[in-house]
C-alpha cells in the first residue's frame, strides 16, 4: 500500500547556508500532520531531536512515521567517504533506534557547492561532468556509505539524483546506476529533478523500476524552467522564482506516473516535495493543495 509523506524542505528547511528564517521542526510536523500526510523525512542533522527516545515521542504524538534522511557527501574527493559514511551511519543509527527500521539514508552529492553545476542546473553539459576515474571514485563512495550503513543499522540507502549536483541528466543517473552496487544502492525517483535535469520521469520509472526504492513528487514548471535556461538563472534563483511548483501546475505527467505506480504494485512511500527558499510562501497551504491533489489521482 502506498503511503504519502511529507518534507521539511517543503517548509523551506534546506541543506544550504541561505539567508531568511526557515520553520522550526515542530511547526513542520504539526502541519505536516494537519494537512493530511502519514509520514515525514528528517530535515538536517540537528533539526529534529537527535536522541531516538525524543525523536520517536515528537512522531508518535503525531502519529507521524521517519521515512527517511537526507545526507549530501561530495563524493567525488575521496578523502571524504570516510566522514560521509559516519554521517551517514549517525543518521541511520538515530532513526533506527527510534524505531524506524524501515526508513532510508537518502544520500545525494553535496549539491550547489560546485560553482559551475550550480550556476547551470537544469542545463549542463557533458563537459561539466565527471571524468571516468572520477566517475568511480564516486561510485565507490556512494557504495562505502551504502555498506557502512547496512552493516550498522540495517538501513537501506537511496541516492538522490538532484539538480545543482554531478548527478543530474538522465545520463548521469544511468551512469551511477551502472557503476554503483544493485544489492547496496537504490535510486530515490525525484520527479521534478528529473524533469528540470532533461529528463521524462514516467520513461525512468519504466526504465529504473528494479533500483527505484523510494519517490519523491516534486513538479516542474516548464514556463519556469525553460526562462531560467534563458536567463541563465543558477539553482537558487530558480528555485525561488518557483521552478518547483505545486504538484498538478507544471510539466510532470503525474496522472500516468500514478498509474504506472499501480501496475508496478509499488508499495513504498511517495514523499512530496516542494522545495522553497527559507520564508517563501505559504508551505502549509501548499501542502494542503499538494495532497488534494494527489488524493484526487487515488491515492
């Protein structure tokens, strides 16, 4: 059965040092709850009480699952798997002793600290991309984080392709999926980084279905997108003119990718995103639209 959850980022609660006053954890889960979701994922280290005892009680209270944690490593430098991994493992280790044993680490590259993947998101070209012996440096990272998290925690691990990272175009996705371990390393399906990246999500979820662990919904305003290639906008600029739009308002097929859902009987979690910038919007509106909209396709 397939369960819908909600993120922090959805309230403007972002990986990235950025100016403006972002929710605090409780108002997120209260309206996370409020608008109708089951779930949610974890936000920062040190967003959410970071004891188990704590964490499990702020989710219980709001009958509230932890879905999963979103953890960036910039894999490409080797010298950094070790520390990635241990982030990686705290994380699990604080999820899996509050009981949340079915929960993902959601790794992903250190999006929007290379200057010229962030300056191009939604428009990078292969010369931006990884050599070869970067490309297994960074699959062998992806695998260590994997393994350590595994071996600790029992957790699984995602990847998260994500604009603003080495990991964006549908190419590059297919290219960690080849070099990384299939038994180690799923695939997290983010709908609207997948389409900003260049991307037909409904032909990757056919294509990925036997590595695409957990799903995320995030739209795409094609408007939006196509003027931030014009205008040459980086990822933060596009972000805050509302590339991510409200699920239903951009260019997703989200109608068909439902259905496809259903014939795969998937049967994990669906986490909608709707990334904004700290104090942008009306989260708890959005996110009430977002799940009326996502009950009015059945689920």
């Amino acid at each position: 059965m397939i369960k819908i959850a909600n993120a922090p980022c959805s309230w403007g609660v972002l990986e990235f040092d950025l100016d403006g006053k972002a929710a605090g954890f409780e108002q997120v889960l209260n309206e996370i709850r409020e608008t109708g979701y089951e779930g949610s994922e974890l936000g920062d280290w040190g967003f959410m009480p970071s004891v188990p005892s704590e964490l499990k009680a702020e989710l219980d209270q709001r009958q509230l699952t932890m879905v999963g944690a979103f953890v960036p490593v910039f894999l490409k430098d080797p010298a950094k798997h070790s520390q990635g991994a241990e982030l990686a493992v705290k994380t699990a280790r604080l999820m899996a002793d509050a009981g949340f044993t079915n929960a993902f680490i959601v790794l992903a590259d250190d999006n929007g600290s290379i200057k010229e993947r962030t300056l191009n998101a939604g428009r990078v070209t292969p010369e931006m991309g990884l050599s070869a012996s970067e490309w297994e440096i960074f699959a062998a990272g992806a695998n260590l984080v994997a393994a350590e998290v595994k071996e600790k925690t029992g957790l699984r691990t995602v990847f998260h392709h994500h604009c603003a990272g080495y990991v964006e175009t549908p190419e590059e996705i297919d290219e960690l999926l080849r070099l990384t371990d299939p038994s180690l390393v799923g695939l997290v399906l983010d709908m609207g980084h997948y389409q900003f990246g260049g991307g037909d999500p409904l032909n990757a979820l056919k294509k990925h279905k036997n590595r695409i662990w957990h799903i995320h919904f995030k739209d795409c305003h094609p408007g939006i997108a196509s003027k931030s290639r014009t205008e040459g906008w980086d990822y933060f600029e596009s972000v805050g003119h509302g590339v991510f739009c409200e699920l239903g308002k951009g260019g997703v097929n989200f109608p068909d990718i439902v259905a496809e859902l259903k014939k795969q009987d998937y049967s994990g979690w669906i986490v909608v995103e709707q990334d904004v910038l700290p104090g942008m919007g009306n989260p708890k509106v959005c996110a009430q639209r977002n799940r009326d909209y996502i009950q009015s396709l059945g689920l």
